[in-house]
C-alpha cells in the first residue's frame, strides 16, 4: 500500500483527522468497556456456578464423573484417534518466556481490568483447575514451580474459529499440562491472568485426578506455611498417607505445601555444608558395601558381590572411614549421605537414612557441644527467623508445642540424674555381674521393658530413656555415657569408666552423636572384644571387630573429635512432621501386594 500524499492544506484536513481520532478512541473505549462487562459478567456467572452444589459436578468435573476406569481408556481412545489422525499430542518442545512466578512478579502489579494486549508471554504449567463458562470462554488454572497464575481463555481473542476453539478447550482435563502464548492482564476483579492467542496440549493425564471438596479451597486460603511454623495436613487435597507416599509425584501436584518440605530439606543440607565448608572442613565420599558392618551399634544389610564372590555389608555409619582419613592427615573430615540399617519402620526410623558425620583433629567433645549448639541453633534462625519452631508433637488434633533453639543447651549428666530421678544406686563397675543384676531390678520396678539379650548397655539405654529422655524436649545435651555403651569413645579424663560423649536430643528423640574419639590402638581392640562379648550373648546389634581400622590407629590417630546427625529427623522438627516418610521422598513402604510377614 502507497503512503497518502502530505497535504498542503493544514486547516480542514486537521479538522477531519482530529474528529477521526475522536471517533476511534470513543469507540476503542466503548469496545474496551464491552469487554470488561462481559469479562465481569463471566467471571460472576462463574462464580455463582461454582458455589452452586447442584451445578458443582456439571461446570467443574467436565466428563470426570465417569467411572475412573471408563475415564482412562477415553483419554486413551482420545490420543489414539489423534495419532491416527496423523497428529503428535505429545510435542517435543514448547518455547517458554518465563517462569509463572516470573509472570506473577512481572505483571502483579497491574490495575484490575488492565488488559496489555502488545505484550506477548509464553507461559507452560499443569492444570489443576477447569471452568466452562460458555462454548467461547473458558477458564483453567495453572500450576508450575510452586505458583498458580489463571487462565482466561476467550474465543474472541484466539486464532482459532469457534469450533475449533471450543474442541481444544473442552478437550484440556486437569492434570494435563498445557503451554500458552498470550497477553498479560487482569480480570475486573483484580484476578492475574494470561489470554491465550493459542494453547497446545504438550502432555496428558490419563488418570482421573483427586478433587478438592467443595469449600475446602476457601478453607485453605490461610498463611502460606514457613519453616517453623505448625502445618495443617487435614487440609490437603489428597490427604490418604497411603497414596500420598506411594505416588509422591500425586503428593506434590496436589498438595503444594509438600514441595516446601523437600526444599527445606536442601535448604538444611545446604546449611550444614555451608557452615563445615568455612571451618575448612573437606568433603569427601567413602564406600556404600563394606566387608565389616563397623562405625555403629546396628544390624546391616547383607549383599553379594558376584565377580568376587564376596558378602558384603550395606555401610551402617561411615565413621571407621573417616577416621582413617583423619590418620591420613586430612584433619577437618565430613561426608553426607545414606546409611542403611536392617532395623524397625516406625514414626522416626527408615531402614535408609540420611546423616551428616564430621571428625576434627584437636579438638573434644566440649568443643563440639559448643560447634552443635552454633550449627543448630543458626540454622533454626535462618530458616525459620528465629530460635522457636511450633510443632505438634501430641498430634494434629493437639496444640502444637514450641521448641526453644536459643543456645545454649541444657547438659545432663548421664550416670548421675538417671540416680537422682530413679533414685538408683548403680554398681560402679558396670561390666560386673552385680550392675547387670541391679539393673535388671531397676528396669523391673520401674515397668521398663527390655527384651532380651539384657545386655548392660541394653538396660542402661532403656532406662535412659525412661527417665531422661522424656525430659528433652528443647534441645538437651545427654553427656559422659558408660564406656560399655560407646566403645568407639574415648575414656573420661576426670570419671572412671565414662567416656566423653553427648547425645543430642531434641523433642524427646536423639538428633546427634558425638564424642572424643577414642585413638589407642590397645584400648581399642580391647573394646572391641567387649562388644564380642554382647554379640556372643545374642546382642546381633554389638560392633564387630576390624582388624583394618585397628592397624589405621597404631599408625596414630591426633587428638580427634567425631560428630554424626541424622538430616531426616532434624527436617521432621522444622517441618512440623510427625511421621519421617513425610520428608523422605520415598519411603519403605510394605509391598500392597504382599500379606505382611513377620520379622525374622
């Protein structure tokens, strides 16, 4: 098209443009003012449906009261016709702009109606909301990186007719995930939206996916839940434990407060890194199969190793390892990572688990009570934003408690409160007939049950546990345990027969383990045959004896300090978790096709 000629005449025919103007903006207003009503109206009549029970399956369950099995297979038969249609309903790339939360960011602070219909956005997410308002207006919300952003799709502003239009929106279900080019805006009710010129379908889901009941939504309009703070697990759209931790990718599309457990979770990795990394402290890796269970107290699991014909151990603590590191000359030591122990599932124990294990040349125990007290009580402060995390720890249907992470933590002799709480007397000899005896007595007195074998070391962590542990709900430094109890410690240098060693108990369950290590060679072996001693007696829990680690500490190990922490437990806490499968991404879980069976 030519360009007009410039006119020479500068009076009428300014006065014509200045009414054209006129005339063009009065009717861009007046269409602008159309679309807003009808936007209005809309999204009114699509709130009115949506609080209508009778219409609440109608509008919102589109054909999902099928039977879910009927449902599959017509999302199946759907697919196939469009293969065979030569179509591809699985495409390989779909080009986004930016993040939803990126969007919401960028464009939340439009005024309600703005419409910016010169921007263009590509924005790609999961539909986990579907609302028909008419054949030419739908309505979906989508979900992506842990943010929400809806979706007004009209078919005035689509390049689709109105056929097509409506087959591809009716065609979208919740669950399948979508990608959208359109402009940003806002709805008249100040509702952030995107209007789609296309959509494309780029992945289906099958399965009929759980809906939230009606007025639940509005329920869960509450603070969004923060590190610290109680959580609300009765909320949840899919709430049955059974499917939640069975299909956790089901977990984390429904309930979206689940993925901020999981990056609080890194977010405590990260700390502990973080915080070892600036003490000059080295990562390192050691091996996950072992030929001796060493390191801890607990039953291993057993593999083969087929090209060598060898039995070997699933690693139970990493401890022997890294001491050996240290004999090294590697002096600031840690790894994080799986342990594996052939034990119990209950509320706080996975048969895999994740700890963090630290050894630091010259330096004791009282060191590292004051390193713990430091690590710990920082993290709490800067996840959280302070030293007090609620927790429920009498159950969801209790008030939730607060734990108190202001350092510094309280210090419990062990030897010496279990007497003056249990008013006991124990023997001082506690690898005597005579302790064993009086302890036995003391379990039985007091209704403490321990089952056999009635090691020493068994009894005296039963009653512990009794009478102490109960008392540790803010964080609570349990100290100077039995050498029959912790035969890798090294002895006390003030209290015969103790070692120096602390336990971490936070809530009432142990969170770390620490100690002065014990460095001769001599000593060492004799501990070990101890510890034979327990295991000949039916204790399979008992520490066997490696000859290797020995031969490492006769080539001298420095004054050195050890330190393990359990990552799960500490994430339960911070979390408001009650059960450990709810921060561990995938739990043992009993086969569901299998009766139970009993433990061997």
């Amino acid at each position: 098209m030519s360009e007009p000629s410039p006119n020479t005449d500068n009076s009428e025919p300014e006065t014509i443009s200045k009414n054209a103007l006129k005339k063009q903006l009065k009717n861009q207003k007046k269409e602008e003012e159309r679309r807003r009503k009808e936007e209005e109206k809309a999204a009114a009549k699509q709130a009115s449906v949506t609080q209508d029970p009778k219409h609440q399956n109608t509008q919102a369950a589109d054909d999902e009261d099928m039977d879910p099995t009927k449902y599959y297979e017509h999302r199946v038969k759907t697919l196939a016709s469009q293969k065979e249609a030569g179509l591809n309903p699985y495409p390989h790339k779909f080009f986004v702009s930016m993040a939803i939360s990126e969007y919401i960011e960028k464009y939340g602070g439009l005024e309600n109606g703005a419409h910016l219909m010169d921007k263009q956005e590509s924005l790609s997410g999961r539909i986990m909301s579907k609302r028909t308002s008419s054949t030419k207006l739908f309505f979906f919300d989508m979900h992506g990186g842990g943010a929400k952003v809806q979706i007004m799709a009209d078919a005035r502003n689509s390049e689709l007719d109105e056929a097509e239009f409506y087959k591809l929106h009716s065609g979208v279900k919740r669950g399948d995930i979508i990608g959208v080019n359109g402009f940003p805006g806002k709805t008249k009710r100040g509702e952030l939206s995107i209007f789609p010129k296309s959509l494309v379908p780029l992945s289906h889901c099958l399965h009929m996916m759980p809906r939230q009941k009606a007025g639940a939504e509005n329920a869960n309009k509450t603070e969004a839940w923060v590190p610290g703070s109680a959580r609300n697990p009765d909320m949840y759209v899919l709430k049955d434990q059974e499917t939640r931790y069975r299909q956790r990718y089901l977990d984390l599309m429904l309930n979206s407060e689940v993925a901020k457990i999981f990056q609080t979770r890194a977010k405590i990795v990260s700390y502990i890194r973080r915080f070892l990394d600036n003490l000059n402290f080295l990562e390192v890796e050691t091996p996950m199969m072992n030929m001796i269970a060493g390191g801890a107290a607990a039953r291993p699991f057993v593999t083969h190793h087929n090209e060598l014909n060898l039995r070997l151990y699933m690693r139970i603590a990493p401890e022997l390892y890294l001491k050996e590191l240290v004999v090294g000359g590697i002096d600031r030591v840690y790894e994080i990572g799986k342990q594996f122990r052939n034990e119990g599932i209950d509320l706080t124990h996975n048969p895999e688990f994740t700890t963090c294990e630290f050894y630091m040349a010259f330096a004791d125990y009282n060191d590292l009570m004051e390193l713990t007290e430091q690590l710990v009580s920082g993290m709490v402060k800067e996840l959280t934003g302070g030293y007090v995390v609620k927790y429920h720890a009498n159950g969801l249907d209790k008030d939730p408690i607060e734990i108190d992470f202001t350092p510094p933590f309280r210090r419990i002799d062990m030897i010496e409160e279990l007497e003056r709480i249990g008013n006991l007397s124990i023997p001082k000899d506690l690898s005597s007939d005579e302790a064993n005896k009086y302890l036995i007595d003391a379990c039985l007195k007091y209704d403490v049950k321990c089952p056999t074998p009635q090691t020493t070391a068994r009894l005296l962590d039963k009653l512990v546990g009794h009478f102490l542990e109960e008392t540790c709900v803010n964080p609570s430094f349990i100290i100077n345990h039995p050498e029959i109890m912790s035969p890798l410690a090294k002895w006390h240098r003030k209290k015969p027969g103790l070692t120096e060693r602390f336990e971490l108990f936070v809530n009432k369950h142990e969170l770390c383990n620490a100690y002065t290590e014990l460095n001769d060679p001599v000593v060492q072996r004799q501990r070990f045959a101890e510890q034979l001693k327990d295991r000949q007696s039916g204790d399979d829990e008992a520490m066997a004896l490696d000859e290797g680690f020995i031969t490492a500490l006769e080539y001298g190990l420095p004054p050195t300090a050890g330190w393990g922490m359990g990552i799960d437990r500490l994430t339960m806490i911070l979390t408001d978790s009650q059960n450990i499968k709810e921060v561990l991404l995938f739990p043992a879980m009993r086969p569901q096709d299998e009766p139970a069976v009993p433990a061997i």
